[in-house]
C-alpha cells in the first residue's frame, strides 16, 4: 500500500483526531497533507467521512451486523472510510474501496483484521442493491439520500420511517444532530423542518 494514498492518510488524520478529542481536524489535516499528493480527495475523504459520521455508523452497524463497540479503535476509521465511498461515492468503484481498505488494515495490523475488514464491508456491499438511484417518493426508509436527487438504494429498510418519527429519519438519512432537529420541528413544524 501506498503510504501517500489518500485513504491511508485519511485513517490517519481520523485515527488523530479520535486520540485528541478535544482539538479540531482542520490543524491536523493541513499537518498531514504533506504526506500525499491527493490533498483534495484526502481532505474530501475526512470532511466526508466527519460529516456523515452517524449514517456511516448506522450502516456499519445494521448492514454489518456488528455493534460499533466491538470493532478496535484501530480498525473503525478505515471502516468508516470505506463505507462512506461506497454511500456516497458511487463513480468510484466498489473494489478500489475494499481492496484498500483491506489492504490498509494489513499495513496497520496484520492479516487477520484485515479479513474481518473485507467480511464486514463485503456484507455492506451485498445490502446494496444499487449505489446510485433518483430519488422518489417510493420507499424512502430503503434510499440514504446523497443529495437533493440521488442515493443509495438497500435492499433492506435501512432508515426510520419519516412519518411516525421524522427527527429520527432526518438524523440518520441527512446525518443532522437528532435534537437540532427536534429543535427545527418544535418551532417550524414538520414540513418547513423536512424543507
């Protein structure tokens, strides 16, 4: 594996900022860029992966079949990584993501964690049913939307049902904070909060 890829770099950057929970990314980031010469895509890779944190988390989680808690800290920002590409990226492709996912993990711990990289993210892949879909109206709770027009489509329900609990379905589908968006409903009322 190439050190200056962005996505090892990213791990890195991420892995950081984990240890020293109280500082920002951005010093850390503009630290580490050096070290490739992908500084855009690196630092798309960790503002992407930051923002969409509690999405990928979810995913991680019910696609993978695997609580959060169990996954050493060592592995769990090369995980999230790979799933955010997959959610939301959809012109890279699947096994450029899994293979350096797997392949930084060896780099990172041996070859046993990386074959229990590869299962979980292959177990995501398989729940995919396509990487990118136009939104509609149908079935929503199956679409992590990506933007205002497209997604990804689960073959399984993934997200909550919007219309028994909208913060929920907000929280996870735009990866909002639940209780800002309580806030938004308590004041603007479900319509103008969805807006």
């Amino acid at each position: 594996m190439n050190k200056g890829n962005a996505r090892f770099v990213a791990a890195d950057v991420l892995d950081e900022l984990q240890k020293k929970k109280n500082e920002f990314v951005t010093p850390i980031l503009h630290r580490r860029l050096k070290d490739t010469n992908e500084k855009q895509r690196t630092t798309d890779i960790v503002l992407g992966t930051l923002r969409c944190r509690d999405t990928i988390d979810h995913i991680i989680t019910t696609c993978g079949q695997i609580a959060i808690q169990r996954i050493a800290d060592k592995l769990m920002n090369t995980l999230r990584i790979a799933v955010c590409e997959l959610i939301y990226n959809p012109l890279t492709p699947d096994y450029s993501i899994i293979n350096d996912a797997v392949e930084n993990t060896k780099h990172l711990t041996g070859q046993k964690q990386s074959a229990f990289v590869n299962a979980i993210l292959r177990k995501i892949q398989r729940s995919i049913k396509t990487r990118n879909i136009v939104l509609t109206a149908a079935n929503t709770r199956n679409i992590n939307p990506r933007d205002s027009e497209s997604g990804c489509d689960f073959i399984n329900e993934l997200l909550p049902d919007a219309e028994t609990d909208l913060a929920s379905y907000l929280n996870l589908a735009l990866s909002l904070p639940k209780f800002l968006i309580a806030e938004w409903i308590s004041i603007y009322g479900e319509q103008k909060a969805r807006d």
